[in-house]
C-alpha cells in the first residue's frame, strides 16, 4: 500500500495499516511529518465535543460576528466556484436535525478513535506530551450556559458547574471570577502534541518491517479503473494508495476526476514556551471567544478562529495579536507571551463536518481519508483503522456510510 500524506491522519492511516500486515510506502512532500496543519494545532483530544461547525442559528450567528473587529470566525469572498460551492453546501448543513445527526456519527468515531490511540500508546509509540488532562468549556452568560447543559451527550460522565466550582477545578481562571457564569466539565478528555505523535508514529513505523518512507511531490495517474502513483516523475508500485494529504488531497484528486467537497478553513495558535505562573492543568475552551488552551509539557497551546477565504497560510499578524490578547486576559499570569510562537495552517473541511474515508467508487484501488476539519487530531486513529478495516475485508466497527465518498 502506498499512503500518500505524512501528516497525523497519513501518518495513522499508515501504522494502521502496517499493523494489520501491509507493506507501506509513505510518501511526504515537505522536509518532515506532521509539519502543516498538524504541526500546532490546538492539542485537545476532544472526543465528546465533535458537533459540527454547521448549526442552526450559525449563519446569523456568524454575521453577528463579522459586524466585530475580533470576530471568531472572518468570511473573504472571492470569484472562486468551489468556496461558493462550499458555502451553499454549509448553508443547507445548517439545520439543527442534520447537526444532531452529524454529531452522533462523529461521536461514534471520535470514541472509537480514544480506544484506538489508548491501544496504539499501550504498544509502545514514544512519548508526545499525552495526558487525561479533562476538559472544561466555560460560558460567559448564563444563557449559553443553560443550553449547552441540554446538549450534554453523556451525562454520567459531564458535570454543569458553576463559576466558582470552576475555579475550583482550574484555579489558573481565578482572575476570571465573576466574568462567566459556569462551565462544562469532562473529566476523561486528553491533550497532546501533535507533532510529536506524527514523529512519535514515524519511529515506530521505521523500526517495523515493510515500511518505508520517501519524500517528494506524489501525484495520481488514471489507469481504467486504477490509480497509478507517481514520485517525482516516477512510478512507484502500488496494489492500493490512500490519499491523504489533507486539503491537497482535493487538486490530486481533481486530475482523476475525482472533485471532493471539501475546502481550508485557515486556523491559528500561538504557544508559549516555558510557560508557568498560573498555566491551566485542565484543557479550557473559552466557547465566546471559540478560543481553546491546554498545556502540552511545558509549554501554554491557545488555538483559536476560522477564516473563510484566506489567500494563503501565513499568520496574519492582527489575527495572533488578537488571539495573544485573549490568552493574556484569561491566564495573565502566564509567563513569555512575548516569546510565543505563532502559527496558522489551512484544515480541510467538508460542509457537513464529516470526514471523507473511505474506497473510491471510481478507481478500485483508490482509498480516501481526508476532510477531518478542526478534528484531524481527535479523529486520526479511528479514520486510520477504518481505511485499515476496508483494505483488509475485515467489517469496520464504526458504520462507514456517512464517511463514505460519494
């Protein structure tokens, strides 16, 4: 098999494979893996809170939001066929029974997804800064608090807490006392790096037979009803290739007559080496602000926004102002904001939110795993295993009919 993406849902569809016995070449681009949109990414393992971004109430909500200068999400629009063809395909997303339904689907897959990384760390992958660190999204109105507890998914596990039992579950948001009503508290949600687990998935890969790694500029050639794969100009051999290469998979794909739904919602982060003072054990989302915060090892991860449109990937300076902003009012006793690293990246998102796995119906050999949106990370192992699943004739443990490509 060849796996064409080396980032953390090429990465985990490939040791996914290996692991059942495939021979795997991975194939990746740029200089290392898990360089793009996994390089800094939020680092919340969020495995119960996967609804989609496609809601009713969002369209209005979202106009409500770009009337502010700080506005979580930033809509550019441009004489682009496929954006337009995205927004439509949202817009009809948008409604509150194909919301609940999306976000059954995704909570199935994100919890077969917490097992599987459970059982891949068991075996032994290197250490990526992974905690059960919990999860706590506070609200700041009473409002909004009140209608996130009628959407808790697992009641036995989440707790409604008031600001004060917040603080006291997270003393770091003792300077926010008095400035949000409550919070949600899942005790069972982890944190991670990213880029450490794509390495940490690459070394173990290397040390396992029929593996091998190569770097270069892959694309895809139609055969009948193949694919064929190429490196550089070369052909290289290949009884099955998943393409996985994020919100590229959609131009390699395109050639092939292949054309998927899916679009770069650009993201940004900014991380705080070393940072102490008052650094929050639990993972945080402040949900007013759609803005995110976990301590991964020593460092202070606070990812935040969706713009719409953007040209390119380089962070927009007003945009990590803004989100630097935000991360010292919260936590400003958290040390170095001033040697924070700034990032952006582009997530490949489908309309629906639900990501693309699944076999090609056009080319036999053909496997798709891509469209994870904000959730690459939380969903990587389980969108791996069911690639894994298909290839080998084994039946899947997550129903693969809302994932597959159409």
């Amino acid at each position: 098999m060849v796996v064409v993406g080396g980032g953390v849902v090429g990465l985990s569809t490939a040791y996914a494979l290996l692991r059942r016995g495939f021979a795997v070449t991975l194939i990746e681009a740029a200089a290392g893996v898990g360089r793009k949109a996994s390089y800094a990414n939020g680092g919340q393992l969020s495995y119960r809170y996967v609804s989609p971004l496609a809601d009713a109430g969002v369209p209005l909500a979202a106009l409500q939001w770009m009337r502010r200068a700080d506005s979580p999400i930033a809509l550019t629009l441009r004489a682009d066929f496929r954006q337009w063809r995205w927004l439509l395909a949202f817009l009809r997303a948008c409604r509150a029974e194909t919301n609940r339904r999306n976000a059954e689907q995704l909570l199935t897959l994100a919890l077969h997804a917490q097992t599987t990384l459970g059982e891949w760390r068991n075996e032994g992958l290197e250490p990526f800064a992974w905690r059960r660190a919990g999860k706590l999204i506070i609200h700041r109105q009473g409002r909004a608090l009140n209608a996130a507890a009628k959407h808790i998914v697992q009641p036995e596990l989440q707790q409604v807490l008031d600001d004060r039992e917040c603080i006291g579950i997270e003393p770091a948001l003792a300077g926010l006392h008095g400035r949000f009503a409550g919070g949600i508290y899942t005790p069972g949600e982890e944190v991670a790096d990213c880029a450490q687990f794509c390495q940490a998935l690459l070394t173990r890969m290397e040390a396992m037979s029929h593996f091998a790694y190569r770097r270069g500029n892959a694309s895809f050639v139609a055969e009948g009803d193949r694919i064929g794969v190429h490196v550089n100009g070369m052909a290289v051999e290949a009884d099955g290739v998943v393409a996985a290469t994020g919100l590229e998979t959609a131009a390699l794909l395109r050639r092939c007559g292949i054309d998927l739904p899916i679009y770069g919602l650009k993201g940004y982060s900014l991380t705080v080496p070393d940072a102490d003072g008052a650094v929050p054990e639990v993972s945080v989302t402040d949900y007013a602000n759609r803005v995110v915060y976990a301590r991964i090892g020593t460092r202070l991860r606070a990812a935040a926004m969706v713009d719409i449109g953007a040209a390119d990937a380089e962070p927009n300076l007003r945009r990590i102002a803004q989100l630097k902003a935000l991360a010292q009012d919260i936590f400003p006793q958290a040390s170095r904001y001033e040697n924070a690293e700034a990032w952006a990246g582009f997530r490949p998102a489908t309309p629906t939110g639900l990501p693309i796995v699944g076999r090609s119906e056009r080319y036999r050999n053909m496997f798709i795993n891509t469209g994870q949106g904000a959730l690459g990370f939380t969903l990587a192992p389980a969108c791996g295993e069911l690639i894994a699943d298909i290839a080998s004739g084994t039946r899947p443990v997550v129903p693969l009919a809302a994932f597959a490509p159409s």
